[in-house]
C-alpha cells in the first residue's frame, strides 16, 4: 500500500490535477453547449428588443441597432428604471438578429461566468498568494464546476438559457469580477501597465457602476472596505491614481441609483424597508446559503480545497491575519446581494437572483476558506518553524486526500443522478437531449416561429408546447391576447395579437 501511495504521488502532480480538472470542466460545459441550439426567446426578450429587431429588419445596420438600443436604455432612465449599462444589454439578445441566433445566449453567459471567475481567482492567487499556477487552476476549475453545475434549477434557466434575465444578472456579475481582477493587476503591474490598467477599469467601472444593484452594492462595499484599508494603513498616497477607476464606478451608480425612472418601477412594487431589508438579508444569509445551498458537494468542495491551500500557503509570505474579519466580511457581502431584490420587490424568489447570490456564495466561500486555511499553516509554522517546501508535488496526505474525494463524488453522485438525473446541470442537459424533449420544443416554437413571420393576419393562434425542457424552458404566451407576453409577442412580429389555442 505504501508503495502504491508513493507512486501515485509521483503522477498526481498540481500540473496533472489542473489538466484534468480542467478537461473534467470543459466536457460538462459540452452538453449545456449543445442543447443551447434548441434555445427561444421568451416573456422579456420580446418586450426589450422589438425596437432592435425593427431596426435590423428595416436597415441590416448593426450600428442602428446599436442607436435603438441606447435610444430604449435612455427612454427607460426616465420611465422605468436606471440601470443604463443592463437596459442597453438586454435589448441586443443574439434573437435580433434571428431567431436561429438565440443559442448564443448560453455560450455567451457561460464564457462570462467561467472567463470572469477564472481571471479574478488567477489573480488572486498567483498574484496576491505567489501560489503555483498549476494549483491555482486547480481551484479555479474545481470552483466554476461547483458554480455552474450545481446551480438550482430556475438558476440554471435563468443564468444561461434565458438572454433577458441572464445579461442583466450573471453577465454584469462577470463584469464586477474582470473589474476587480483588473484592479488586483493594476497594484502588481508598474509603469505602462499599470496605466493601461487604471484607464480599463475606469471604463469598465462606470459600466459596472450601471448595470444590476445587486452586483453594484457589492463593489461598492468593497471599494469602501478597500479604501477605508489603504486609509488605515496610510497607504493612500501610494494607490492615489486608484480613485480615478473608483470614482468612475461611483459615477456610473449613482447616474443608476438616481434615475427618474426608479420611482417610476417602485410605485408598483412591494419592497421591504431599507432596515428591514438589511435585517432579513442577514437572516437569508444564514437560512438559505449556509442552510439550504450547502448541500454535499459544497462540503466536499471544501475538503478539496483545504489541502490545496495548505500547499499554497506554504510558498507565500502573506500573513493571513485576520480570519474572523475575513469570514464575517465575507457574510456580509454575500448577504449583502440580497438586500436591492428586498428592498424593491422583497423576496429573491426569481432564479437569476438565486443565481448571482449562489456564484458570490462560492467565490466567497472559496476565499474565505483559503484564507482561514492559510491562517492555520501560518501558525502551524509559527510552533514548528518554516517547513522546507515541497516543490511542485503533493505530501501523500493530499494525494489520498484527492483520492478520496474523487472516489466519494462519483459515487455520491451516481446515487443522486439515477432517481434524480436534473441533479447537475450538464445531467439535465443529457437528458433532455436523450428523451426527445429539446427537440419536441424547438420543433413546436419554429412552427410558431414561421407563422408569426409570414403574411397571416388577425389574432393568431398556436398550438400549446408539447414539452417543458428542465433548462430551456422559462416562459409562454397565454390563452389570452391582453396578456402582457402575448401582447409583447405580437408586438415582436408586428402582428395584431397572438394566443395558445384551447382544448374547449
């Protein structure tokens, strides 16, 4: 056994690991890819981008989309929310352009997420923690599988299916994390670099700045949080020309948050108070993410991880001192993205916002652990003295606690995917590729497709769809005309109105 031990940790290297994490990562992502093709609009993506549908019909002119859609974000400043950077986003869904185009949507989301986390965390731990490139792909794989595959199920459709909900929402998320990441860049880089840097993030802040409150409250903690620690620590001159892209973020939401249109949006809603709202934020907090979304593989996620940074800990010299702050930091920024849903509508029952606040909850949580798990080495080495570095390779300790967890998650996953196979994204994808069901729906919605764009006139009327597909599915048109999906499909296609026919 021993032997065996010590030839396994001669091949599990952190280079092995991260290729293999890594191609494991990519193969899941295959089948959300591919039953992306079978996607439709639906509900929003009609009533937010006819005026650039229009235009593309009328003139084949990208650069006039482009005017209606800013000409709909401006509209909409005044009249019904002031989110400027997502009202531009969400009129140019790739069904503008044709409906045959919609599958971009997926792609589009999930290159976001994955190229917006992986950049974040590379510059996190390579830069910040000087750890090992190899075992920062690791983790970085091992975090944006938790955080795609292990979404809820209105999540899933409403992050990566559905344009209108998931430009808004995961796209602008994967905006305020490039936006982070480039400021990290900027503190290491020096000279040219660093101005090119500073003058990235000013652009890209003022838009964060105006896309959705949820991801804008969130650099806006952090900003102060960073700010208020350069102050402390007198530090303030030194990273002085780091107000510009900080002023810039500023900029951008307070343009947001001052909106005309803001009181428009809120006199036909219910929100909670701004205290209430914090309060029960708190409380969500603890009784969905830490309760509810802490599930198995979370918990194996974090035995994962808790070796991984024991290495990388070992070859930095970063202190790590002050886990508790750290931790409650991270609470309260994770919790904190629930109080503008509150606040405005008072619940996060929407899949897009369980969605943003489930991919904070794992980029968090992986943080925090590393930073308690790098506290823990620092005062192990602080009793027994700097142990010499293992180089490039794992103790055996963590290759059988690789093992292990490998040997755990494909059996504990075997037994949730036969009586459940919706129980990781790319499963759900798989079976609704192998059941027939995505290709049911798309084939009912491109009948509906080619009516709605030929010469018919009057109230049409359309067959019910055959399937709900777990991923592709979100929302229909109703029986009745005066709906308001009906009447922004019918506005789409230029039609007098449109319903789903009746068994009566």
């Amino acid at each position: 056994m021993k032997k065996i031990v010590e030839q396994w940790t001669k091949y599990v290297t952190p280079k092995v690991l991260a290729r293999v994490l890594a191609v494991a990562y990519l193969l899941t992502l295959i089948p959300l890819l591919i039953i992306a093709r079978y996607n439709f609009p639906s509900a929003d993506d009609y009533s937010t981008g006819d005026m650039c549908r229009l235009a593309w019909i009328n003139s084949h002119s990208v650069w006039e989309v482009l005017k209606q859609a800013v000409f709909m974000a401006w509209d909409n400043y005044f009249n019904w929310i002031g989110c400027f950077t997502s009202e531009v986003l969400v009129a140019l869904h790739p069904g503008v352009f044709g409906e045959r185009w919609y599958f971009l949507t997926t792609w589009i989301m999930l290159g976001m997420i994955s190229c917006s986390t992986a950049y974040l965390l590379k510059n996190i731990l390579v830069k910040v923690f000087k750890a090992d490139k190899y075992m920062a792909w690791s983790v970085i794989m091992l975090v944006l599988f938790i955080s795609v595959q292990c979404q809820g199920q209105a999540g899933r459709v409403e992050a990566y299916y559905w344009y209108c909900g998931a430009v808004c929402y995961a796209f602008s998320h994967g905006m305020s994390l490039f936006f982070y990441g480039i400021l990290i860049k900027a503190v290491y880089d020096k000279g040219k670099k660093r101005v090119w840097d500073l003058a990235a993030a000013s652009v890209l802040g003022f838009f964060v700045g105006g896309a959705n409150q949820m991801s804008a409250l969130n650099v806006t903690i952090v900003l102060a949080v960073a700010m208020g620690f350069m102050v402390c620590t007198k530090k303030a001159k030194k990273y002085k020309a780091f107000c510009i892209p900080a002023i810039c973020f500023f900029l951008g939401f307070i343009l947001s948050i001052a909106a005309p249109g803001n009181r428009v949006r809120a006199s036909g809603t219910a929100g909670m108070g701004a205290v209430k709202s914090v309060m029960v934020s708190l409380y969500y907090g603890l009784d969905y993410v830490l309760g509810e979304w802490t599930e198995w593989p979370i918990l194996l996620l974090i035995i994962i991880l808790i070796p991984l940074f024991w290495h990388i800990a070992e070859r930095t010299d970063f202190r790590f001192g002050y886990p508790v702050l750290v931790v409650l930091f991270g609470f309260g920024l994770v919790s904190a993205m629930i109080t503008p849903p509150l606040f405005a509508v008072g619940n996060i029952e929407a899949g897009r916002l369980q969605a943003l606040i489930f991919f904070m909850y794992i980029l968090v949580l992986t943080l925090c652990v590393g930073y308690v798990t790098g506290w823990v080495r620092k005062q192990w080495e602080k009793g027994r003295g700097r142990q010499e570095s293992t180089g490039r390779s794992f103790s055996k300790n963590t290759v059988l606690c690789l093992a292990g967890c490998a040997f755990f998650f494909v059996v504990a996953s075997g037994i949730c995917i036969i009586p459940e196979p919706h129980y990781y994204a790319f499963t759900s994808a798989i079976t609704d590729l192998r059941n027939g069901n995505a290709k049911a729906y798309a084939e009912a919605l491109s009948q509906r497709v080619e009516l709605y764009n030929s010469d018919a006139e009057g109230i049409l009327e359309v067959e019910p769809l055959p399937v709900q597909p777990a991923l592709l599915y979100f929302s229909d048109i109703t029986p009745y005309a005066d709906s308001w999906e009906n009447r922004a499909l019918a506005r789409y296609y230029q039609k007098e109105g449109v319903v789903v026919r009746t068994g009566d």
